[in-house]
C-alpha cells in the first residue's frame, strides 16, 4: 500500500469515527489488550473549567490526560478503601506534603 493509500485509508476512518461518535459501543465486541484485564470504558461530562485544569496537570507532568484522570479516581477509590491506621496515616502525610507546597 503506497503512502497516499494509506493516508486516503486514515482519513476515510477518522471521518467514519467521527460520524459515529455518539453511538454506543456494540454489546458483542471484544475490547482488551492482551494480557490486560479487559476494561470499562465510561463517558462523563466535565465542565470546560474543568478540563483545562486536567490538561495543565498532564502537560506539568508530560502524561497522557486520561492517564491523570485514571490516576485522580485510582487515588480516590484507594483513599475509600483504607482499611488501615497506617494507610490513612499515609494519606495523611501525602495530603499535608501537598497543602505545604501550597501555602508556600
């Protein structure tokens, strides 16, 4: 396939992608990655405020914005499910750290 095919190929499918942006997902399509647990993909409506502050935070730490946003609720759900003394006094040392560099 020659370079133009291919990139005629490209566009022809991220225009087909993007007239089906909204439909859902197919009931019987298989999504993993190999060796991987297969995943859950979900839709949320963040307000555009909101979103500006995720993409600076993954621009400060040169990620992936989903990434970040992976990591705000992989934080969130470990701080739920603390079962610890030592676990909470952990988040508790990371969360003073944090409001340290923040007041300066």
């Amino acid at each position: 396939m020659s370079e133009t095919e291919l990139q005629k190929l490209i566009r022809e499918e991220v225009e087909a992608s993007e007239q089906h942006i909204d439909d859902a997902a197919p009931e019987d399509g298989n999504y993993s990655r190999p060796g991987r647990e297969a995943a859950k993909v979900y839709s949320v409506r963040l307000a555009p405020d909101m979103v500006a502050e995720l993409e600076r935070v993954a621009a400060d730490i040169d990620a992936p914005t989903s990434a970040v946003i992976r990591g705000f609720i992989a934080d969130g759900l470990a701080a739920r499910s603390s079962r610890t003394i030592g676990d909470v006094v952990r988040k508790l040392d990371a969360d003073l750290r944090t409001l340290k560099t923040l007041v300066g």
